[in-house]
C-alpha cells in the first residue's frame, strides 16, 4: 500500500473549546466535556457536570465521533491528564458542550475521520505533544502551531476507509462488552441497595432489630474490614509504559489507563483513588475492582476484605458511601488511608453476608469474564492498528 506524508494542519479543520463557569453547572442539561472526563481513548460520563441549553454555546456543541485533543494538562510521569491526549467522542456525549483547554479537528472532505484518530494514535502523536510541551513542573500546554505542525504518513481515501472498517468491528465489539458490563453492574448495585440499605433482605420480616439495624449487624470500622497493599504500588511515566509490551492492566486513580509488560498483583482487588481524582460527582470515591494479573500507579489504595468480608462486598458499600468529610487538599485532593480507616461501614452477620455473596459472585464472575474478553480485544486492535498504517497489513 502507497502512503504520502502529510501535516496535521494541512487536512483538518478546527475549534477550540469555551471556559464555561464552574458557578453555572447544573445537575442535568448539556454535559460539559471537560478534560477530567477523557479515559484512554474516549470520555466518560460518569463524573460528568452540566449546564442548561443556551444558544449562545452552539458552535461548541459536539458530535459522535468528533476527534479531541487535550492542549493543556500534565507531563508524561503524571498519568491523571496528560497533555496531547487524543480521544473520540462516545454517542452518550452527543450534543454535548466542548469546555477549554480541548480543541476539536475536523479533517477535509476526502480524510476519514474514523482513520485520522487511528492515525493520531499509531504515530504517537501525544508523546511528540508531550516531547514539545511548555509549562512549569505541574502543568504543560501545547500551541495549536505546535499540534497542526505533526507529520504523519497517510493511506489513499479508499484504504483509509477500510482501515477504519477494520478497526471500527474492534471497537464495536467493545462497545458491546461495555453495555453488558454496565447492566451487569446496575444489577448487583440495585441488589445491594435492596438488602443493606432498605433492609428488604429475605425474611427480613420475621428478624428482630435493635434500633435501625437487624440483630447480629454492625457498623464496623475500616481498619478491621479490609487490608491496605498500597506498599507495592509502583507509578510508571507514559514514556516508560510507551517502551513496554502492551500485555497487563495498568490503573491509575481513576481508570485503566495503558498496559504493560509485568504486572504486581494477582487476583482480585478493589481500587480506590487516593489522590487526584478520588470523588465522584455524587460525593462518593472513586472504585476500580480489578482481578487478574495488573499494574497499579500511586494514586489507587489497593484493598482487599478481611475475613469474610469480601471485595465485592466492599464495592458495592463503597459505590454509595459519603466519602468527601475525609477528602483533604483543594488543588489535588487527596484520600489519605489514615484518614479512610477511621470510617465505619455496615456489616451484616455471618449468614446473611454469605447468603448475599453467593447471589452476587454469579454476577460479578460473568463481569470478570466481559472484562477479559475486553482486555483481549482491546489488545488485538492496538496490535493491529500500527501494521495496517504502516502498511505492513495489506487491506
């Protein structure tokens, strides 16, 4: 396949983002997309702030599929938001508002644009932002000069076309897995809420309850439910990660943000952010449950459960447990594990506690399995991408 080079300013068009004022979000609306919502190739909603229609925003309004670039944000050895960033815009975020320091590119009529965020991604078009940065220590932002001056070789309008095709069936059979993973989610949440929260367990009308709570139920602090492995966490720099094979998990604070060549854990454990992005929206921390072999950075306390508390068990406490009377710092908040293990949570007794993991590991043992189907795939497309742009894959 013949290819010709070609400069990022020469094929695209585009806009930059509008500082919207914190003060005016609202709970429902527009969603904002802000650089805190980019994951490693799209953007989350999970976190996600908004603001009440206003036509005086729509030459910032997005749609799917709109390739972003994050032109302010941080070095390479900080993994939270990383400068030169590229991301697509997922079909929950349509018609959303684009917030600073992101700027949208929209390539020319004969450029796919399906294939120019593949293209961004197999020339490492963020490490060359990262390499041409500017800023002090904590923060580095990138001239749109700079970003419309990277040089990449492209294919012919038809091969860009079915490259994009190719690597499209990847990421639809991860969108998939990701719905199924959601739902299967929504279930255990709703499930846990049932029992421990409107105390709608089985026979939960013939028990007896001393105050608010059944008899043989607790709240139990922190420090006697579960184990801290923060001691074996390891942070590694983008420009490390970019020298490795692409084979185990690796997870910051909030998400999983590469893969790896090793791994420091085996097993499974739950994820907790401890400084950077450690709160949701809604007040409540930040979880990643992993299992299998992983890497994790310094900004996830690693937990596992003691005794018959299991990590499942903890999820589901922690996905609706108020944790921002323990958050400390304002430019990077932080939840310190000291400050974390002087919290109490609710733990029923010994039957209802097995009685309610053997209804839910079904469950999460069918997420676990999504999740490696998700990795694998994963891994197959970000293997392909770099042999069909180079051209060493015929198409």
């Amino acid at each position: 396949m013949e290819t010709k080079e070609v400069k990022l300013g020469d094929i695209v068009k585009y806009n930059k983002g509008y500082a919207f004022k914190s003060s005016e979000y609202t709970d429902e609306g527009v969603m904002v997309v802000r650089v805190t919502d980019f994951t490693l190739d799209s953007i989350s909603d999970a976190d996600a702030v908004y603001l009440a229609p206003d036509d005086r925003y729509d030459k910032f309004i997005l749609k799917t599929n709109d390739i972003l670039i994050q032109t302010v944000g941080s070095w390479a050895n900080n993994p939270n938001s990383i400068v030169g960033k590229v991301v697509r815009v997922p079909k929950q975020c349509d018609s959303a508002y684009l917030n600073q320091n992101i700027v949208r590119i929209i390539p020319n009529n004969d450029f796919d644009n399906t294939y120019l965020f593949y293209a961004l991604k197999a020339n490492q078009f963020s490490t060359y932002c990262v390499l041409r940065g500017q800023g002090a220590a904590n923060q580095a932002s990138i001239t749109l000069d700079t970003i419309f001056r990277f040089k990449f070789k492209v294919h012919n309008f038809a091969e860009q076309k079915r490259i994009a095709d190719i690597l499209t069936t990847y990421d639809n059979l991860i969108e998939n897995n990701n719905k199924r993973i959601k739902l299967l989610e929504q279930m255990v949440e709703n499930l846990y809420k049932e029992w421990f929260v409107r105390f709608r367990f089985p026979e939960y009308e013939n028990v007896e309850f001393v105050g608010t709570l059944p008899i043989g139920w607790q709240y139990q602090p922190i420090s006697e439910s579960m184990d801290f492995f923060d001691s074996q966490r390891v942070p590694l720099s983008s420009m490390q990660r970019d020298e490795m094979e692409k084979i185990y998990p690796y997870y910051g604070a909030a998400k999983l943000m590469d893969y790896v060549d090793d791994y420091l854990f085996d097993g499974e454990y739950l994820l907790l952010g401890e400084d950077g992005t450690v709160v949701t929206a809604d007040g409540f921390p930040v979880l990643q449950l992993v299992n299998d072999k992983f890497w994790v950075n310094n900004h996830a306390h690693v937990i596992r459960g003691k005794g018959n508390i299991s990590i499942r068990f903890l999820y589901l406490t922690f996905c609706r447990f108020p944790i921002t009377g323990v958050v400390t710092g304002s430019a990077q908040p932080k939840i310190s594990k000291g400050r974390l293990e002087k919290l109490k949570i609710l733990v029923p007794d010994v039957i209802t506690m097995e009685h309610f993991n053997n209804l839910i590991n079904p469950m999460f043992d069918e997420i676990y399995v999504l999740k490696k189907q998700l990795i694998r795939i994963t891994k197959q497309r970000d293997m392909l991408l770099p042999r069909l742009m180079s051209g060493k894959l015929e198409v």
